[in-house]
C-alpha cells in the first residue's frame, strides 16, 4: 500500500464527500478516485479494500471535528456558568453543523456498521472515546454537571444536529438555538 499520507488524506476526506452524496453503495474507489481528481486506481493502491476505506472515513471524520489550539482554548476560557455551558453547546453544534459532509457521512458509516462488525468496533471505540472526553473536559473545566448530564446534552445536542442537517425545516436556526439553552437550563443545576 502506498504511503504518501497527504495523498492518503486527501482520498479518505474524498471518501467523506462521497460517502455524503451518494450514500455507502455509492462508495466505490472509482468515485473516489474521480471525487479527488486523481487517475484511476489511486484508492485502490492506497486501500486494501472497501471495508479499509470505510474504517479510514470513520477515524478521520472525527480528526476534522476536533478544534484547533486556539479554539480549544477560548472553549476553557469564562465563567464556569449554566449560561456559559449553553454558549459552549451551541458553538460545538454550530462546529458540528458546519461539516455537514462529514456528519452525514458519519450516519452512513453507522448504518453500515450494523452490517460491518470491525467498523462497528471502530465507530463504537472512536464514539466512546469522543463521549469520554466531552465528559473528562466538562468536568475538568470546572463548568456546573455531573457525567451524566454532559452524556445527555451531548445526545440531544447529537439529534439536534441529525435534523438541522437532514431535515433543516424542522427546527429554525432560533428554535435550536433557543432549545439548547432550555436543555442545558434543565439538565444542569443552579448555581456555582
């Protein structure tokens, strides 16, 4: 396999774009080779097979979600609030929301991976390991919640970003916005 790993990158963020177009049938190292304007056969000497490719777009799903330095940061940064946290749920929302190709390629990947036990071993491994850490940070941050509480929020925080992106006339902008604040004003407790 080949190991040009700015080339590899560049095939598997194709793969994302794909895999959110067409859907997971629709994933084929043709289509990727095409979606990254590299001559045919490209995927293929970079990818052992379909099931390597599909394991690949659920790791780097993730690494394009993780923010940079700075905005990690500015996140740990201000007051330790109900009010703070409800500013910091719609910011990952809105990041989230942003790379609209790479969710939507991430429900492909899940349906796909009740049929593909070894990516159901790498999305059930990568999900728990991005809840570990929203909870390791929350709590670390010093922002009011418990683990529980972090864990619901991110599940509703998780749907309220399926329909923003898959069916956007559900919930307006506002409502979303105004529905974080409620769910972090009822799930997290008053006070310091």
């Amino acid at each position: 396999m080949r190991q040009n790993l700015a080339r590899r990158s560049a095939l598997v963020d194709a793969a994302i774009e794909v895999l959110a177009r067409d859907g997971a049938r629709g994933l084929t190292f043709r289509a990727v080779d095409v979606e990254a304007g590299v001559p045919k056969g490209t995927a293929s000497n970079y990818f052992a097979s379909r099931d390597e490719l599909l394991n690949q777009v659920g790791h780097r799903v993730y690494e394009r979600l993780i923010p940079d330095e700075a905005t990690a940061a500015g996140m740990v940064a201000g007051p330790h609030t109900r009010e703070r946290t409800v500013e910091l749920v719609r910011l990952v929302v809105e990041r989230v929301a942003a790379f609209r190709t790479g969710f939507i390629a991430l429900l492909e990947l899940r349906l796909e991976a009740t049929r593909r036990p070894e990516l159901r071993a790498v999305l059930t491994a990568r999900v728990a390991e991005n809840v570990e850490e929203n909870v390791t940070h929350h709590l670390a941050s010093g922002l009011p919640g418990d683990a529980d509480a972090v864990k619901m929020i991110y599940l509703a925080a998780n749907w309220l970003v399926v329909e923003r992106l898959t069916l956007p006339g559900v919930f307006s902008e506002e409502e979303a916005a105004r529905l974080i604040g409620d769910l972090v004003e009822r799930v997290l407790p008053s006070g310091p």
